[in-house]
C-alpha cells in the first residue's frame, strides 16, 4: 500500500494536521509545567513503559556546555524545555516518575545504570527525558520509565523476537539465508553448510527483555512503595543497524509487527501501546535500505493494513525533529534532536493511553505522526 493512500501527513499538509489533533494533545500544557514535586497516587499500579532499540534509545545527547548543542545552550540560550530546570536553575525532579536504565551484551550479566527519580543526572541524554515528562505529566499513577537496551543492535539479527521464522533474500548474484529465532551465523549463501558462531538470532532480545523482567521482579527496589505495576507500552527507535544489510531491511517489516506482538505476549500486556520513532536523517521517499526501514515504520501505523494495531501503534516522524547528523554519528550527540524525539514520542503515547474521542492523524512538535484511533 502507498504511503499517500494510508494518511501519511506531508509537510506541505501541516494546516490539515492541525485540525485533526486529538483533544488528549491539547490537553497536555505547552510548554510543560515544572514538575510539582508531588508523588503519584501510590495506590495505583506502576504504569511502566520500556524502551527499547540500539544506540540512539541508549542516548547520546551531550548535556553540558555553552554551544550549540548542547542541553545547557538549549535552555540558557533558546528557552527551550523550561520544565527541566526550576527557576533557581537546578535541575526539577519528578517525584512521580522514575528513570531506570540497565544493559548486557546478549544474555550475559546485567549492569543497572540509572535507578532515581526522573531527572538530569548525567553527561548525556537520550528520548527518556521527553517521554518522562509527557507520560508523567498526563498520569495520575505512578510511572516507571524502563529502558533496556544497548547499541549496534539489527532487529533482522540480535533482537529478532522469539517465534521468527527464517527468510532468503537475493543479491549480488547469490541467495542469502537468513536465520530465524535461535539460528545462527548471522546470514548464509544458500547451498552451503552455515557454520555458527558464538550469537543467534534473537540474543540481544533475550537478554533485554530478561534485564525488564528482572527489574519488574523486584519493583520494590526500583520503585519504592509500589503495589503493582502494569506493562502499559513500548518504545521503539531503532534501525540503524538494519539500514546496513539489504536483507535486514527488506525484511523490516514483517519483524517488527512480529516483535510489537511478542513483547506483548512476553509481558502479558495484550493491550500495551507501542510508539515508534524513525531515524532522524531518513526522508519521506527515500529509497534504498533506509526508505525500506522508513516505510516499514510508518507500515505498522496503517490500521488499513493491520487493523489489529489499530489505535494502540503510531510512528514519529523524526526527520523534522532532528537537528542534524545521522544515526550513525548519534545525531552529532545533539541534545535537542533527542528532546524532540522523546517528546514527540511520549506525546504520541499520551493520544494512545487516554481514551478520547477518533482522530485520525497528530502533528506533533514540527514532527510527523501517523496515527489511528479507535472509532
């Protein structure tokens, strides 16, 4: 299906746009409010949300300094996220929100991170901040922000999700094969005898998706005081690493509707959103790995075509909301390009999360979004 045919907004449509948001977008106050300092409603379950992908989910925004770039330039000099600092100029934090991050290489042991209240704590950012903040700011329970991941990660290898089934893909004059979950080497000529090697297709999503579990499992130390949580949705940016192998990308795709499905299986969250966001530097009609990658993200949008999404998937578009670079530079470390995004995405996840009235498409933050609504 062409992308003009399933409501993909243009730059050119942006008026159109602005008379389709959804009342819950207008709802959100812009700019955000400082956080209250306030806990959540602590008889509620915690509303967690896990982030997943490679690099650019692991962030790279460079956080301090006085050019341009920078998380501090942004604020001092352009105004931009006044919600991230109080007005004696300290760091705000969300009492409501907690910022958790952990990572391991495949299924090996698991490193924690980040375990506080949402906050600038570091050198460098990634989407958390801005998908903290929206998510927070629009619920009343408690949330936590889950991130596990790591970088130069292929969703077609180290994070192919259990239950994937192997594909040929021609070039160069050859037949490749790729394996499905568990198999190994990465890619084959078909006709020969595949050697494996110490990694199978899917290690990486094991041993993410393991580390949430183990995080999840004891959500008294990362969560103090919680009486429960709920698996509420996914965050995806990611892709990179696919752009690199023709048969990654041409399978795009299919493994992401198959990897939106099993983490939901996974985390017995049949009904958890899942907000994607496509990589910075890639236009709308690129060709190529990278226009594969861009339409296969857009693809699980269309509820014309997976009906069984619809209202519970949508894509950023993060090429408006880029500030420059590439996935594979992590943007030039520019922390504004990882605001954006984040924001972006965490909006999109609040249309998703509170019930409101049909809406079609969001434009959101100078970014795209396709997304569908329940009827």
């Amino acid at each position: 299906m062409k992308r003009e045919n399933s409501l993909l907004l243009t730059l050119g449509a942006v008026l159109l746009a602005l008379l389709v948001v959804p009342a819950a977008a207008e709802e959100i106050p812009d700019p955000l409010p400082d956080p209250d300092g306030k806990p959540a409603d602590m008889s509620k379950p915690v509303q967690v949300y896990i982030l997943l992908g490679q690099s650019n989910m692991l962030g790279a925004g460079k956080v301090a300094g006085d050019t341009d770039g920078t998380l501090e330039y942004a604020l001092k000099t352009k105004n931009k996220y006044p919600y991230l600092v109080d007005d004696a100029g300290n760091w705000t934090v969300r009492k409501d929100v907690r910022n958790v991050r952990v990572m391991g290489s495949g299924t090996g042991p698991m490193t924690v991170y980040n375990n506080e209240w949402m906050s600038i704590t570091g050198g460098s950012i990634g989407p958390e901040m801005g998908i903290g903040h929206y998510v927070g700011q629009a619920t009343d329970a408690p949330v936590m922000i889950l991130k596990s991941c790591i970088g130069n990660r292929a969703l077609g290898w180290d994070l192919l999700p259990p239950g994937s089934e192997g594909w040929e893909y021609p070039e160069g004059g050859k037949t490749w094969v790729f394996p499905g979950y568990g198999g190994s080497p990465e890619k084959w000529e078909k006709g020969t005898t595949p050697v494996p090697i110490g990694w199978y297709a899917g290690k990486q999503y094991d041993g993410d998706v393991r580390n949430a579990k183990t995080v999840l499992s004891e959500l008294d130390t990362y969560y103090p005081d919680a009486v429960g949580y709920e698996v509420a949705g996914f965050f995806w940016w990611q892709g990179d690493r696919d752009r690199y192998t023709a048969g990654h990308a041409a399978r795009y795709e299919q493994n992401l509707v198959h990897l939106i499905g099993q983490l939901r299986e996974d985390f017995d969250a049949p009904d958890a959103k899942f907000v994607c966001a496509t990589l910075g530097q890639t236009v709308i009609g690129a060709t190529g790995n990278e226009g594969l990658v861009l339409d296969a993200q857009f693809a699980v949008s269309d509820a014309e075509k997976y009906p069984q999404f619809e209202g519970d998937v949508a894509t950023v578009y993060s090429n408006p909301l880029s500030m420059g670079g590439a996935s594979n530079s992590h943007y030039n470390r520019n922390a504004e390009t990882y605001m954006n995004v984040g924001e972006a995405m965490g909006e999109a996840m609040v249309t998703l999360i509170v019930p409101e009235p049909s809406s079609l498409a969001l434009l959101s933050l100078g970014g795209l979004m396709m997304l569908r609504r329940r009827k």
